[in-house]
C-alpha cells in the first residue's frame, strides 16, 4: 500500500457518503472491512451527525468498532455515542487501552457519562478509567496509561521474557521494561532489544539503565512532550513523589499533543477560545471579548490622536484615507518582526546575550521595505493627485519612516519583555500592534503638516 | 531525575555560561560529565558564537561531542564546526546515525563541506551521507535513515534473533524487522516484540503483517508525519517505486518534523520566511513584501472608498478620527471567525456537509461581541462629544454592524473556499481582512450619514 494519505481519505470519505446517504449498508460494510479504522475515523469527521450515526450503526466487529472511536474527535465521540446504551458504551471501553476509554468518557454527553461511570464500577477498566479522570487532561496524570511492563528488581531476561510472553494481550504497547524495588519504585529501565541481545540468565539490574528520566502526574502535557521529544524517547515513565511508577506516557500520545499544542498557539495568536472545548455562545465571545479589548483601546486612543490633528485635516480632507494603508503597512511589519524575534527566542537563533547582528539584519529589512512601498505608494499618490505633488511625497516620506520603525520596534520589544523576565509572546500581540499603529499616525499627520504646510 | 525540564535547562545554561566566560575549562568539563548531551546542545543554543566554540572544545569525548553536535540548531552547528578542520569534522561524522550526518553536512559552511564531502568520499559513512543528500532536506528520502533491520523472507525467527545479536552496535534505533524477497521488495513487517513472543523455529512470513504501510522517498515530510500519527507507528518504511526498501522514518524524526512545520505555519501566517535557511536581507525582504503588497493594495482601496466620502469627511473631520476603530475590530472578529472555520474544517468539527450550525454560532457570538462594543464605544462617544449625541449612536451602529457582519463573513468565506477546491487557510489572511475592512468603511460613512444628516 504506497500511500497518497490525502487522496486516499478522500476517496474513501466520498464513497463512504454516497454508500451511507443511499442506506447500501452491506456496501458500507464490505468497504469498511477492508480499510483500516483510523481511516474510517478520519473520513467520519467530514459526515453529518445522522451519516455519522448510521455508519458507526454498520460496525459490526465491536473490536473494529471500539478502534475508530479512540480515534473520532471529541464532537464525533459525543454525536455517535448519544443515543447507545451505556452497556455498549462500556462494553466498548472494555475494548479500549484505559488511556483512550478515558477520553471518551470525558467525551460523553453528562447524562450518558454519569451512567457509564456507574455501570463500570466494578472490573479492571472501571477502575483505571476512574483514577485516570483523577488527573486534569492536560497533564501527565490526564494523558499516561496505566498499564506498564514492570518487573522486580532481582528479575532476569529470562525470566522478564516469560513475564511478556504470559501478557500476550494485555498490554498494547510495550517499548521498554521497567524495574521496581519491593515497594513499587522505579529504579531503571531497560529495552526489548536488551532482553534479546543477553544471556536468559542475566539480572535485569545488570543491564538496566539506572535512574532513567521520568515525569511527575501533575506535569503539563507540553513539558511532557518536549522531555520526549528532547531525549528521543518512545515512552516516559510517570512517577509519583515516592519514585512509585503510576504509568507511562507513550510517544504515539506525545505526537497528539504536540499537534493539538500547534492548533491551540494559532488559535490563542488569533484570540479564539481552545479549540476542543464546547463553550456557550455567551462563554465564547466573553473569551474572545478578551484580545477585542485591547483593540478597541488601541483605536479609541488612535482616535484621539487623530482628533489632535483635526485642523489638519479639516483644511485636507483626503489625508483621512491613507490613515488606515499607513497603520496596517506599519502594524503588518511589525508583527513580522516582532514574529521572527519570538521564533528566534525560543529556538536560540536569537541569542539574548548578542541580539545585535538579529536587530541590525531587522533593520535593514524595514529600510528595504520601507523604500520599495514609498516608491510604490509615492507614485500612487503623485499619479492620483497630479495637482498636489507634495502630497504624494508626503504619503512616501510616511509609510518609509512607518514601516522602518516598526520593523525595529517589533523586533526590540519581544527581546525587551525576555530581558525583564516576561513572555516574549505576549508582545506579538496588542503591544507591538498598538504602539506601531500610534506611532504611524503620529508620524503621517507631522510629516504631512511639514511638508504640505498645513 | 524528576524533570522540571526548563529550571534544569535555565541553571546548566547559567552556570554553563558563567563557567565558559571564566575559561573554568576544568569545572566545564565536569559540568558536562553529568549532563545529557541534548541538555548541553539545548543550553549552548544561549550562549554566544564564541562561548558556544570555547565550550565544544571541552568536549573531550568523541562519541559525547557527535551526539552534542547532532542536536544543536543550524545555526549553532555553523558556529561550532566554523574554524573545525573537515578530518575533524569527518571523525564526529562517522559517529552518528547517517541521517544526522547528512543533516550536518547541509549545515556547514559552503567550502568545509565541500572539503568535508571530499574526505568522506570512501567509506560507508561517506556513501550514505552522499545517497542521503540526494533527496531534498523536506521529503522522506531526506530524512530518513538508510539503515534498516531487514530479513530474508525465508527466515525464522531463531534466525532473526541471531542476526540482532551479531549487529548489536551498528543498527541504533530497531523497531521493526522488516521481510524482503530475492529482489529486495517489502513483504512484511514484525515487531521485537513477536520475535521473543513465537518459538524460535517459526518462520518469520509466519507472523509478519504483510503488505505495511510505507512513504515513497519523495513524499513531503508533512505527509509521512500525519501517516506516522494516524497509525501510530514508531517506524514507517520508504519505498521505491518497485517496493525496494531504501530506509525509515522514525518516530522521533517525525516529532521533529511536526514541530518545525508547527512553527513554519506560525511564520507563513505572519508572512515571514521560513525560520531554518539562513537568507540575505534582499530576499527576506522581498518574502515578506509579498504578504505586504495585499495590505498596501487593500490599503489603497480603502483610501479610494473613503475618497468618495471625502464631502461627508470635510463637514464632520472628527469622523476620520473612528475609522481605525471600526476597521480593526471587524478586522480581528473576522479573522477570529476565520481561525475557527479552518481549523474546524482541518479537523473536522465543521462539516462540509453542515455547515449550519457552525455558521449560526458564529452569527450568535459576534451579534453578541457587536452589541457589547457598541455599547462601550457608543458610550465614549456621547461622554467625549456631549454635544453631539447622535455621532456615538452613529458609532455605536457602525461597530454593531460592522462587527456582526465580519463574524459571519469570517465563517463564509474559508468554507467557500473549501467548497471551490482551494485551500481554507488562505482565506484567513488578506481576503477576508480586505473585504471586512473595506465593508466596514461603507457601513461607517453610510451610517453617519443617515443618521447625522451629512
């Protein structure tokens, strides 16, 4: 199977529609039969809640069934399970690694919740998916799985061997072995590749990797992928304060996070609430009433300082409409900037020590740029308003003085909030917006007022 | 170790830093000693060119200093290797995982690698790194590593364990035993897992999952990585086009692939260029002037729809001082709304097929943000012009509808795009802060118009 993903998926979630939409049932089933349920849930996501409903109705392997609900989103886990019983959901959930039932608990409406909690009160996976839920979701504690392969600390390979072979089924995914002295504390680690490559005979202490790298349950889930992602792990282990070993978590979830942490800093740069969450429509506009504050600041103090220029532009109307080109050219280089000085913060390419060469390049950028839209702009403004000369060499001496100062404040204040200890991100936003809008205005109306004498 | 990754990284650095300035090469070497080599990579991204040269040098031990090398950025790897002769530079090579080599290589500073490339010519370091480079820095033949545990399909599993055995030190990273036939082709795929769970006499085909999947060696890395993800696998196989295994794509190479192209969209959303290649100020420059050139266009349409208003502007000039107000904040509730409907359609919250909803909410949240800013605006203005009460109904009518019609339009226009067959995302950036921009001009002066009188 050489795989075009895209393409695939696609032609799949077409088919798949058009066999749901006509009810061909045994059609949907013979496709599904042989495409791998991740697939199927990927292309669910792009159904409505009914085609939804109905092809999840055509899953008749409950194995099948459970797999491409661990993958569904959380909106599609809440559409397909609404009208279940809760003893299919948890006959579901007993499918499930303990990790994935959790998320789909969390992911039921209320009512549906309340009752599958009660009904998986008494077995195994009841009791994993309870002290899951213990645990925020976006901690360690809330992503690990409780089902680790551990063994006491005076075990052999050979005998760590026949441990693994006994668990055949229970434990998904096994990437390393860990060790426990009597009281359940982590002591080291070793690899299936080690159990392998020695003797049967020898202790598994002889070949572990003492003292291996962990993490605390109440860890933030980015912290967590960033030790994975730093230390090239496939697993990481979650310990509590007595070094006791609560689960592990595993690298397929770090890329998870990784890409739901990617979508959440877009939507946070945006000023949109988390995207996974279910708000009201009066929570959502409160979240993102938030950023829209200190827009409107920013453009009732602009209109103040506009006001101070009112004579100004009372004697010439049509400087008003170039206002907004100056302050967006100028606001739009800023965030450019003040963008490349947070990137390079974060990766080390900006070094706090030595930020000169990054500002001298930055400012020689804003200057190339603030040239070429002078000329562009300059040559509109001459070619619009032939009469008045000076008023487009006006508009150019502008925007040239706005845009090479944005470019420097943009690129200044994310280093000066890192400097005094705060979150450079945070300039990105309304300040470096803020400050570069006045700024241009202030800039426009003097070097209009000088050069057309007004 | 518990890890509180950032505190340990932030104190190594600081004593790192300390320590280098102070030519402490003794107290260096020790720091280093008890320090991972990726926590030394991370901490001498902070320092500076010359502290992180002065710091590389008190790396004595070879195999220490490659992994060190192997996981700093571009940038610092430039500075390290700058004053390195190529037989040094070849020795910390031939110590790593080809895939690491090759991405040194393209690191180093032009002449060095050419110099470099000549002395690898001969040994099996240098052809890999050579096959490597061929496939460009961004595909699955660029990164992935060309050392594979293969088997013949006529192996057992005794047979495989052997051959593990007797390569202990060559192959780094073994996930997976992959099955070729005469020819080379991929037939199957086994874990290490199955090899110690089966009787060693049985036939690998036995046990194998026939037909894996795999990446062609030109598929684009963002594609391997979402493959990798939605499998969840910890290896995926490149292929030919006749199936001949060529290497694998690791699970730790596609997290640091999903955090570059993270980081990568930030940039391009911001219009800046990408954030590894290094690039003159002129090219920068004329990058970013491509995502300006919609703001200046957008800019100057305003400037001629705000002319035709230029009447209305001379008989109330206070008026002028509000347009910013009103263009930005329909500017960001459309963008908000923008982010949303692609991230919605990427992930399927917002079906294609039924939209309704979506589009609802989005209508509910900004009728809700519009009333909120109207009454705060509508507010200020009659406080700050008492004179003139109906210029704050004025404003206050103008942000309502400019603001409620930017939500809904943000909403529209990225599944409009879908629909048409172009890609949503665009539709975030210059068309819908243009057309929300520009619509909130024409809401603004009609407005005072109708209810001033002018």
């Amino acid at each position: 199977m050489s795989a075009e993903l895209h393409v695939r998926t696609a032609r799949t979630e077409a088919l798949l529609r058009r066999l749901v939409r006509r009810d061909a049932d045994a059609a949907v089933r013979k496709l599904v039969s042989g495409t791998p349920p991740a697939d199927i849930a990927a292309a669910m996501e792009h159904l409505t809640a009914g085609e939804q409903q109905r092809l999840y109705r055509c899953l008749d392997d409950r194995d099948y069934a459970a797999e491409v609900l661990a993958h569904l989103s959380v909106v599609a886990t809440r559409e397909v399970t609404k009208n279940m019983s809760e003893d299919a959901v948890v006959e579901l959930l007993a499918r499930m690694d303990p990790d994935d039932a959790t998320d789909i608990v969390g992911a039921l409406h209320d009512e549906l919740r309340i009752r599958v909690l009660a009904e998986l009160s008494d077995d195994e996976t009841g009791e994993e998916v309870r002290s899951l839920l213990a645990w925020p979701p976006e901690t360690a504690g809330g992503i690990m799985s409780p089902q680790v392969f551990v063994m006491p600390d005076d075990a052999s390979c050979g005998q760590a061997i026949a441990a693994l072979q006994a668990k055949h089924e229970d434990l998904e995914n096994i990437y390393y072995i860990y060790l426990t002295d009597d009281h359940g504390r982590l002591l080291g680690v070793t690899s299936l590749r080690s159990l392998l490559t020695h003797p049967p005979k020898t202790k598994l202490t002889a070949i572990m990797v003492p003292d291996p790298i962990s993490v605390g349950p109440s860890q933030d889930q980015e912290e967590v992928a960033r030790i994975v992602a730093r230390y090239d792990l496939l697993a990481v282990p979650v310990v509590d304060s007595e070094r006791r070993i609560l689960g592990i978590v595993t690298v397929d979830d770090v890329v998870d996070v990784i890409r739901a942490e990617a979508v959440e800093d877009m939507m946070l740069m945006a000023g949109v609430s988390r995207p996974q969450q279910e708000q009201s429509v009066l929570r959502q506009a409160a979240f993102r009433a938030g950023w829209l504050f200190a827009t409107i600041g920013g453009g009732i103090l602009a209109a103040e300082i506009i006001g101070l220029y009112e004579a100004t532009l009372a004697s010439m109307a049509v400087l008003a409409g170039f206002i907004p080109v100056i302050m967006g050219m100028g606001g739009n280089v800023g965030i450019q900037s003040a963008t490349l000085a947070v990137r390079g913060l974060a990766t080390g390419q900006v070094q706090i020590g030595g930020v000169g060469p990054f500002l001298w390049q930055e400012a020689r950028v804003g200057a190339l740029l603030g040239l070429g839209f002078a000329l562009l702009l300059g040559l509109y403004g001459v070619a619009r308003f032939p009469g008045q000369p000076l008023l487009g060499v006006s508009l150019a001496a502008s925007i040239l003085l706005a845009i090479a100062s944005a470019g420097i404040i943009g690129a200044i204040l994310p280093v000066a909030f890192q400097r005094a200890g705060a979150d450079p991100a945070i300039a990105t936003g309304p300040f470096v917006t803020t400050l570069v809008d006045l700024l241009g205005i202030v800039i426009y109306f003097n070097v209009a007022r000088l050069l057309l004498g007004l």
